[in-house]
C-alpha cells in the first residue's frame, strides 16, 4: 500500500463525519506501516 486517502468530513448527502478516534487510529497504523496518510476535502475550506 503506498498511501492512504480519505475525506474526512464527507459533504454529499449530508454531512458525514467519522467516528470518535477513527482518523487517529488510521493515522497510528500509517505510521507503524510506513503509508502515506492523506486528508483531503472542501467542506470546512469554505470560509
């Protein structure tokens, strides 16, 4: 696995937001692995 992709706060269809600790477990086992952690997305960039 070279990477990692998610979006954290999901816009369509309502806003989806992750569990409590989710992003942080992902970011955990990442870094254990070595795998690009990437977080990308638009809707809280709207200000």
């Amino acid at each position: 696995v070279a990477a990692f992709m998610v979006e954290p706060i999901q816009g369509e269809a309502g806003v989806v937001v992750p569990d409590l600790g989710y992003l942080t477990g992902v970011r955990e086992l990442c870094t254990r692995h070595q795998v690009l952690f990437i977080a990308d997305e638009i809707q809280t960039g709207l200000a």
